[in-house]
C-alpha cells in the first residue's frame, strides 16, 4: 500500500457502454444516471456496486424497488433521526448496475450538532421498541391487506349494468390507471416503513460490535453473531411448514405419491382422492397464506417467482426433508440447542469481562441488540417476501391488460420500460381503449425489443466493482451492512494475479469445507445445486433456505456477517466467506475450492476438469 | 519445618517457605495438571546453611560496599565465590533426589524459587537462575547453591533495592524436577497479552526446550485461541532456525534445516489441549494467568504435555476478576443510548488512514 501508484477506480463517465448495449440510458430515468452536469461531485464519492442487493442487470421497471428503498433509507438517516456520523446514501445506475455512495457532511460538526437530536429520538424508539414493532407489524399488515385488495380489472367492451345501475361514475379504464397509481403508492410505503425501525436495529448491533471491539477484542463474528441468535424469527418459519408437511406426509404414509413424477398441482389433484390425501391438502393450504408467499429470490425482481406461484420449489424441498425423514435423520432446526449454546457463550464471555461496569455494559449492549434481532428478519418476510410476492403478481396482471390491448406481445415486456414508461403505456391502454382507437403499439414493440438487445450486452459484462475514489476510511451503517470495508476495497484495487488462487472476504460462518464449485448467479438456477456443492453466488437470499441442506459451504460477491445468508449459514452449521467482491468471476462451476469461514478465505485448489 | 517438600505438598506451604514457583506448581498439582515430578529445596535450608557457614555477617559487609564504590558486579562475584566455596550437605536433599522417577542419577532441572519472584504485581521473569540437564546428587546440590547465590547478582540487588526489600531478611528457596527433553515448549497466557482482551488465549510455543523463546532468541509460533468456544482464532508460524535440545546430557543449540524451521511446533489439537489446561487453570486460580510448558516423553507418548510454571498475569491483571453479580444498577436503554452516542462519537472521530 506504499505504492506510489494513484489508487483509485475509473471515474463514473469513463467507464464506456459494453459493445452492443449502446444507449442503455434510455432505458432509466435521468436522476438515476451520472452526468456532466454533477460530475465533479459525483467524481468526487466512492461509489461501489450493489450486488448484494441488485446481482442482476436492472430491469427498467424494477428499479422501482430501489428508488424507493434509497429514498427511504436515506430520509430516515439525514432527516427523520438525524444519525450522527452517518450519511445519506447516493444511487447511481451505470452499465444497468446500481452503484452506492455515502454521502459526506456539508458542514463540518455536523455530526455532533446531530447527535442531541439522534439521542432523543432513537432513544425514544429503543425505549418503546416492542409496542413500535407491534404497531410496525399492524401497520404491514394493513399495507398488504390494502395491496390486496388493489384491483386490476379487464377493460370489457361494454362496462356492466352494475357501473350505471350503482352510480358509479366512473370507467374501468380509470379504475386500471387508478390501479397502478395505488400500486407505486404502495410499494413507496412499504420501504418507508422498511427503515421505520431497520436502520435502528443495526446502530444496535453495531452498539454491541463496538462494546465487543473495546473488550473481547479477539471474539471472531460468528461468535459475536451468535451471542443474538436464536430467537424464533419469522425468517425460518416456511421452511419449518416445509418440514411439518413432509412429517405429516410421512405419518399418512403419501411418501410415494407426493413423489410421483408430475406436476405438484396434478399431485395434489389426486391427492384430494382420498380421506389422507385430503387431509394433507388441507394442511397444504393451511400453511400457504402467508407462509408459500416467499420469493425463492429475493423478492426484490419480478422475474423471481414465489413458492405460492410455483410450488415446485416447496415441493421439491418438502420431498427432500421426506427422504431424510424416512432415513432416520433429525430435521428439526435445533432451536433448544441454539439457545442453550447462546446462553452458554453470553454466560462465559460475560464473567471473563474484568469489571462490573463492563458486564453491566455488555448486558445492555447485548439486551438492546437482542430486542431488535427479530426486526432484522421480519421486515424481510412482511415485505421482500409477503408484499412483494403480492406486488409483482399485481404488476403481471398489468401487464397481461397491456398485452390484451394489444400494446406489448406478453406479459413480460412491460418489466422493460421503467415505471415512469409504465404509466404512459398503461394510459395509452386507458385511453385508447376509451376512445376506441389505436395506441402506439409499435413504439412500445421497438422499445422492449431494443432493450432485450442491450439487457443481454449488459449482462455478458464484468461490472467494476467500484468507481470513483478510494475513500480513507469507510464508516457508515449501510456500507457496514454491505460488508465493505477497507480490506474488501484493497482486494478489488489488488492486481489479477494476487487474487488469483484465493480470494479473501469476510469469516461469516465458521468452518472449512472443501468441495466442487456451483456458480448460481441467480434464483432460477438454484435447481442446479447438487449435494455437497460449494454454493458460489454474487449473494444469497434467505428463501434459499432449502439449499442449504444440500451444500457444504457458502461464497458470495457481497454480504456482510449480519445478512441473511450469514444468519442461515451459521444455524445450519455451514461455512460461509461473503463479500469476497469477485467470486463468482474467478471461480467457475466445477473448480474445486476450499473455503475457510474461520480465516475468510477461498482458496482455488483446482480449475474445473483437471482434477 | 522439613528442608525439603515434594512439590505436591506446596500448595498451601507459605510463600516465605518455598518461594513462587514452588507454590504455583504446588497449585498445579493439586487442580491434577502434569508436572515433572520433583521436590522444593526451603528456604529454611538456605537460612540455615548461611548461619552455619557464617555467611550472613560476610554478606552484609560486601553490600555495604557496594553502596560505595565498588561495582555490583565485583560485589556479586564475591558472593558467588563466597557462597561456591562451601560445600552444601543435606541427606534430606540426596534422598528426595534418589527417589525421583528415573533412575538414581536422573537428569533434573534446577530453578530458583524466589519469596518476591512471581507474586501478583511483580513479575521478575527470567531474572534467577535455571541449570539444565543436572545430573548426580553433588552436582544437584552445587546448583542448589549456585541458585541461591544468584540472589546477589546485580540484576537481583537493584531490583531489591528499587522495591525497597532488605537483603537480610531476604532467602531463596529452590525447585529441583526431573528434566523434560522438550519436542516443543513455550508459554501461555490466559489472556491477550497484547489487548488484554480477556477472551482470548495466547500460546506461543517453539521446538525444543523453551528458553531460546523466554530470552528471545527465537520468534515463537503463536496462536490465539478463544477461551469461550475453544477455536484456534489465529495461527503465525514463524521460522525458527534452530532449537535447544538436550545432546549427551548437555543443552545445545541444533540448527533446523528450512524445511523443518518453517513448519508449526504444536498440532492443532496440540494448542487446544494447552488451552484447555489455561482455561482450567484460571478459573481454578480465579485470575489470569501465564505458564510455561513443554511437551516431552512422558505416559502418553513422545509429545506428553508438562507444566513447568504458573504464576498470575501481571499486566493486565492486577486484580483478581470479579464473579459476584454486579452492584451498579440493571441494564437500561438510557444509559445504553449514551454508551450508542459515545460510541458514534468514537467512529465519528476515527479516521483511520489507508497509506501508511
């Protein structure tokens, strides 16, 4: 690091569009993109890829989901609890990849002019945090009650006696313009609740994570991570259903004929046959509402379909547990025993702290991070999985009355124009429909079909990991929860071949593991992961949950000791290394790796077909 | 009071009697930790050898001069030839020493066991004196009076002075164990030594007997290990060019070639069973800790593990740690919302530089 060499990334405008991709621009609103007109500020922050939350090229539409959780997330931080030595976060689309930056304070002292108010108010929110969190949860279920209830209505070639007959007074078109518009209201609520309480929930951990640097130095981050695990979270809740449903499979004795070689809906069609069969359906439906509706991604896409829509994931899980079931094996997440082990640690470490003053610390720091590790998991089912699942299923039924009016050729073609384009097709939909007269069509056609083109240029290429320049320390609570730190900056500054044969990224469960690399880039390819594989992804999503009985070991481009992944691998006893930046480039499916969740390594130990 | 206790009666014997390091290991016998066997010279033996022989009066008066002009250096070999030239006669000691495991002319180490050395506070590590390798009954108790007489080395005069001790009321007691040819040996400590980080344990560890490691001569290996869940945390394995071993009854430095140098001194389950044996030995003394080690022949085979030492950590812990539920008021969220804004404040105001 005493290189005389300039560290820094390419500048946001230097970075040219992959061939065939040009004009990518067009596909994102201008407030998302970098431009002359702000370039020397925007030149000026460190700017760093998302690909924990985005892996994938942004789908026009989709960054809706982003631009409403940026905004949240950085309203809650610069101007609803005024966090000190905290930022607003910048987004940025380049090359259809999402880039986050801090943003540093104008004035100097900021900070501390902050911290009074910050006292006060999160104070507030600490002291009431279960009647909040209730009252958050009330306010969730309102949402998505709300969301459900949003119709999307066929335009019919004459509106029915009913619209006349009640006095209505207005046409199905308004109700469907009406109907998007609600939706966008939506969903910009749910991620102003998102943060309500999320971003208070990790000045908590990192409360604890602070105490524990001054004090027990030495303690590794699985450790510390488990020191608040265990409590029953909402996050493991469908893949407990799963399993009740393959117990139940097994005690009725229908093993075989939910293993029959058909479509689960054909299944259960034959099912409903019998006395057993029916009561297995029952059950079946019973957990579905609301525990089927989890993105077997992560939610935030609308390509990625929910168990309620495809129940061949749940499925094929639900057999999975089924086999081990009938060998013998115990697939009860050990709960008891997560507990006791955490009680265990807290108890040990607490008495080997030199003073009173320092138990009394640990125990609040530890109190208050538990009172909040529920949150961390349940605004992720309430809304990634629950609302989202409801959202984009909404959305599709949009789009199915822009195909119906003959604008676009299938549903999927809408997800390509961003949700500004959205409503003026959707208008055109209203209004030529009114007016019973032809819409643009074929401008839409010419646009979806261009920005297929570009879509996969962007996606054949390697993003940079980051842009711009090279902060001098990175202390924020979002970059934290990214797992970017200074040691994950200089592994994306170091030159190819020092990372050649291994990568370096964060321990975030513990344990080596060796074993054939799986690259799954995203949900639609986790039917790829066979067991004992290494799962290598660009990062993981909760929902997963059921590949984790299969691999030996997680490795993620991005993610922090506190994601989901990390959580999930550590219950399940599995290795993980995240945030390693460029895993799933080096690495392909196939090589044999090892990776070390003690020392955070991955180590290539030999490329796929040599050994 | 006898002039010589096996080292397993000494847990309880007084400070003044035997010394630190004959207690400290008396500790360690009684908690059922391995260490060579062997028996502690009192320091009643040496007050009354130095009546017997006249020596206290003649001590004096080479002290004095010493406050004058003459160099402690010229004062200690006095002593030394003063003290040399008297032969020590003890059957009690030739008959603890027949009695030790081994055979009649068994190899024994020889280590001072100072009153003021080892206690909590003062640490006065390596500063007396340690004879490997010693073998027969007169030449156990020459070494006997050669440890006695380090106590008027320079070293042991000023440090005496600096504390304020008096010479005269001042003895030696002395330990005599059967000598382990160490594979591999070092120390530990129950704590961090470096952070203090209480969680952690440290074990440094080179191949051969361990002194080359406690005079610095070698950089050992060192590994962490958390106290709590007992996973080794970090491991830097350092070359270690060449190791003290015991060659025809003498200690000698062997070099190792490089391949042999770079490699770990201790197996994973090896640091693991050392850390055990810290943990253990904490709680049992309710205070950190460090010791010194070696794994030698021995019952469970070529790398059996012996405990040459323990006293109390003297850096970071200059209090006994505290198990009694604490006196200051419950965990609450203002006081935690205070501990956050401190905090803030701290990351605020750290800026930690990526150039260095």
């Amino acid at each position: 690091m005493n290189t005389a060499v300039e560290r820094r990334f390419p500048g946001p405008l230097e970075v040219p569009a992959p061939a065939g991709a040009e004009g990518w621009q067009s596909m994102y609103s201008p407030y998302l993109l970098f431009s002359e007109e702000n370039a020397e500020w925007e030149s000026s922050l460190f700017w760093y890829w998302d690909g924990m939350h985005r892996p994938d090229i942004e789908y026009p539409f989709d960054t809706i989901v982003h631009e409403a959780y940026m905004m949240s997330v950085s309203a809650v931080v610069s101007r609803i609890f005024a966090v000190p030595g905290d930022q607003a976060a910048a987004s940025r689309v380049l090359n259809g990849r999402l880039y986050l930056a801090d943003v540093p304070f104008a004035a100097e002292g900021e900070s501390e002019r902050r911290m009074p108010i910050f006292v006060r108010r999160a104070g507030h929110y600490f002291e009431n945090w279960s009647q909040l969190n209730e009252n958050w949860i009330a306010k969730l279920e309102r949402l998505i009650s709300d969301l459900t209830e949003i119709e999307i209505p066929e335009l019919p070639t004459l509106e029915d006696d009913s619209v006349v007959l009640s006095g209505r007074g207005f046409s199905t078109g308004y109700v469907l313009l009406q109907a998007y518009d609600r939706l966008v209201q939506n969903i910009f609520l749910a991620y102003q609740y998102h943060f309500e309480l999320l971003l208070l929930a990790y000045v908590a951990q990192m409360n604890l994570q602070d105490f524990v640097r001054a004090t027990l130095r030495g303690l590794s981050q699985q450790t510390l991570a488990k020191l608040t695990s265990g409590v029953e979270l909402r996050q493991f809740r469908p893949d407990e259903e799963l399993k009740l449903l393959a117990r139940k499979a097994l005690d009725l004795g229908l093993g075989a004929r939910l293993r029959a070689p058909a479509a689960p809906d054909t299944i259960i069609e034959q099912l409903r046959a019998d006395a057993a069969g029916r009561e297995w359906v029952a059950a079946l439906d019973q957990a579905k509402d609301p525990w089927f509706y989890v993105s077997a991604g992560t939610g935030l896409f609308h390509n990625e379909r929910a168990w309620i829509d495809d129940l061949s994931v749940p499925w094929a899980a639900i057999t999975g547990y089924l086999d081990r079931l009938e060998r013998g094996e115990i697939i009860d997440r050990p709960q008891g025993e997560i507990l006791r082990e955490r009680d265990h640690l807290t108890a040990e470490y607490r008495a080997l702290l030199p003073t009173p003053e320092d138990q009394v610390a640990f125990d609040e720091s530890l109190e208050l991070a538990r009172l909040v590790a529920p949150h961390l998991q349940d605004h992720n089912f309430y809304i990634e999985h629950r609302h989202h699942t409801i959202f984009w299923n909404k959305m599709r039924a949009l789009a199915d009355r822009v195909v119906a009016a003959r604008l676009l050729d299938e549903q999927e073609d809408l997800f390509f124009l961003n949700r500004w384009e959205v409503g003026q097709v959707l208008f055109d939909t209203a209004n030529s429909w009114a007016q019973t007269s032809p819409g643009r069509g074929r401008h839409w056609r010419s646009l979806v079909t261009r920005r297929r083109e570009i879509m996969d240029a962007l996606r054949a290429d390697v993003p940079q990991p980051a842009l711009g320049a090279v902060p001098k320390a990175i202390g924020g609570v979002m970059s934290a929860q990214f797992g970017i730190t200074m040691e994950t900056i200089d592994q994306w500054l170091a030159p190819q071949a020092e990372r050649d044969n291994q990568l370096r990224g964060i321990a975030a469960s513990g344990g080596v593991a060796e074993g054939p690399a799986r690259i799954v880039l995203g949900s639609d390819e986790i039917g790829t992961v066979q067991d004992g594989d290494i799962l290598v992804c660009p990062s993981t999503a909760p929902a997963w949950a059921p590949v984790f009985g299969k691999v030996r070991a997680t490795v993620s481009d991005v993610g922090g000791v506190m994601c989901h992944a990390a959580i999930l691998c550590r219950e399940y006893g599995l290795p993980a290394v995240l945030g390693t930046g460029v895993a799933t480039r080096h690495i392909r499916t196939g090589d044999l790796v090892r990776v070390d969740g003690n020392e955070g390594t991955v180590t290539l130990l030999a490329r796929a077909g040599s050994h | 009071m006898p002039h010589v206790l096996d080292l397993a009666e000494c847990s309880r014997v007084s400070l003044d009697e035997i010394g630190g390091k004959a207690r400290g290991l008396g500790r360690l016998l009684e908690q059922s930790l391995e260490v060579p066997p062997g028996f502690v010279v009192t320091t009643g033996a040496y007050r009354e050898w130095m009546r017997a022989n006249g020596f206290d009066g003649q001590i004096e008066r080479l002290l004095a001069r010493a406050d004058g002009v003459t160099a402690l250096q010229d004062v200690a070999d006095d002593a030394l030839r003063l003290l040399e030239g008297a032969e020590l006669e003890s059957s009690e000691i030739d008959v603890a020493y027949r009695r030790l495991p081994g055979g009649p002319s068994v190899p024994v180490a020889i280590r001072s066991s100072a009153i003021d050395e080892d206690a909590a506070g003062a640490s006065f590590a390596g500063a007396q004196d340690t004879h490997l390798s010693i073998t027969g009954h007169r030449e156990v108790r020459r070494h006997i009076v050669r440890c006695w007489a380090s106590l008027f080395t320079p070293a042991a005069i000023s440090y005496r002075r600096r504390l304020g001790l008096d010479h005269r009321g001042h003895a030696m007691a002395v330990v005599v164990q059967r000598m382990v040819a160490a594979e591999a040996a070092g120390v530990m400590f129950s704590l961090d030594p470096l952070s203090g980080d209480p969680s952690q344990i440290t074990v440094e560890s080179t191949f051969g007997l361990g002194g080359a490691l406690v005079s610095g001569d070698v950089t050992p290996d060192r590994f962490s290990v958390d106290k709590v869940t007992l996973e080794i945390r970090s491991r830097v394995i350092s070359v270690k060019p060449f190791a003290d071993r015991i060659v025809d009854g003498e200690v000698s430095r062997v070099e190792l070639d490089s391949r042999r140098a770079e490699m770990s001194s201790l197996a994973d389950d090896e640091v693991l069973a050392l850390a055990r044996v810290a943990k253990a030995a904490e709680r049992q003394m309710d205070r950190a800790i460090d010791m010194e080690w070696a794994l030698g022949p021995g019952p469970s085979g070529r790398r059996h593990l012996y405990l040459l030492q323990a006293r109390p950590e003297t850096v970071w812990s200059n209090t006994p740690r505290s198990t009694d539920p604490p006196e200051t008021p419950r965990a609450s969220t203002s006081s935690a919302m205070s501990r956050i804004a401190f905090g803030m404040r701290q990351n605020t105001n750290r800026h930690p530089e990526t150039e260095t």
